[in-house]
C-alpha cells in the first residue's frame, strides 16, 4: 500500500471518528437537554400541585351541593353570591390549568406515571365541559378554547413575574366594573341561572374532578373521602 492509500484511508478514518464523535457529542447534548426539560416539568407539575388540587376540590364541592344537595334551594336570597362565586371558582380552576399550561408549554414530554394520570385526568375534565355529546346536556358547555381564555383573563403577575390566580375580591371588582372581563362569562351566568335545569353536565364535572382530585391526593392526606361524595351520573 502506497503512502497515498495509506494518507486517504487515514483522512476517511478520521473523518468517520469526527462524524461519530459528533453525533455521540450531539445525542448526549440532546438527552441532556431532555432531561433538564423533563426535570422542570416535574417542577411545575409539582409547583402547582396544590393550587390545582385546592381549585379542584373547591368546585367539585360547589357543583356537588348544587345538583345533588340542592343549594339552589337558598335562591333568592343568597342567588347573587351563588353564582358569582361558582363562576368564580371555575374561572379559579381553569386559571391554574392555564399556569401550569405556560410552564411546561415549551418543555419535553413528561412520561412519569403520575405526569400522565394528571394529564388524563385534566383532560376528562376539558372534554366534559367541552363535549357536546347528548349525554352531558346543553347547559354549562364551555369550548376548549373558552377555558383558556377564561383562564388567562384569570391570572395575575406578582413580583418578580410568578403567575397566580386573582382572588375573589378582584375577581368582584373586575366583574363590576369591567363589561368586557364579565363577557366572557355570560354564558355561563346564564346557564346557572336558568329555572330547571337537570345539571347533567355539572353531575359529570364534578365526577372528574373527584377523580382528578384522587390522583393528586391518593392518601387522602389533604382531603377526606368525607369530602369526596360524588353526584349520582343516570347510566
């Protein structure tokens, strides 16, 4: 073998141990990167667990008194603040979903058992708002999109630019004041008031938030199974 062969056989080894090099360096970079993604989403998700989980229980139990203990029955007297406050409390739901949603929006996929059966669990909750199937009724229908307007309209910047809920006294005062926030809600207040209604749809919300509210309080440390009852869905 001439010095030539013997040249380009060293260029062409060198130039394949450059390649691999590159794409072992290149691969690592990535999962690196994928890793460090997948650690901040289990941040977030762990970060917002409680808000999540408080905002779930509170209008699980709302919607429970109202189709299965019949809080309507204190209307007139009391109808202002129930409907207010309902409204309020979904609003407060969808908000810490919309959060969470900003945070890990940019984020590797998290596969982590627990991850996913959040996942899932939010997402029964959006499609029973959402669905339009007979089953669920026609009051309440709230599209996809809706909630994450409804939810970011929701959200406030504190200091140093961390993303909470409004409170119910700004919550109040925006309703009062802002013709353009209270919009955004119209159908709903209409759907709460109307005379009659079999509360289909609040009867299977309120099922998958308990359910939602299970997965992330699995040892019942936070809330009782006392507090858990859930609304009797026919069939």
């Amino acid at each position: 073998m001439n010095d030539t062969v013997v040249s380009i056989v060293i260029a062409i080894l060198a130039l394949v141990g450059s390649i691999a090099s590159a794409g072992v360096t290149a691969y690592i970079t990535l999962r690196s990167s994928q890793l460090t993604d997948i650690r901040q989403a289990r941040t977030a998700h762990f970060k917002y667990h409680n808000p999540i989980l408080l905002s779930a229980h509170q209008l699980q139990s709302r919607f429970y008194n109202i189709a299965s203990k019949n809080l309507y029955l204190y209307r007139p007297r009391y109808d202002d603040y129930i409907i207010r406050h309902t409204i309020y409390l979904i609003g407060q739901y969808f908000a810490w979903q919309a959060i969470l949603e900003k945070e890990v929006q940019f984020l590797a996929f998290d596969r982590s058992q627990d991850t996913i059966a959040f996942r899932d669990r939010a997402v029964a909750i959006r499609e029973a708002f959402n669905s339009d199937q007979p089953t669920y009724g026609t009051e309440l229908m709230v599209w996809a999109g809706y909630q994450t307007a409804i939810g970011e309209i929701m959200i406030r910047k504190e200091e140093g630019g961390q993303r909470i809920c409004m409170t119910y006294p700004e919550f109040c005062s925006e309703w009062d004041n802002l013709e353009e926030f209270r919009g955004w809600f119209r159908a709903i207040e209409a759907d709460l008031r109307l005379e009659g209604q079999d509360f289909r749809r609040m009867r299977h919300v309120q099922n998958a938030l308990i359910d939602l509210v299970e997965v992330l309080d699995p040892k019942k440390e936070r809330y009782g199974q006392a507090t858990l009852e859930r609304c009797w869905i026919d069939g």
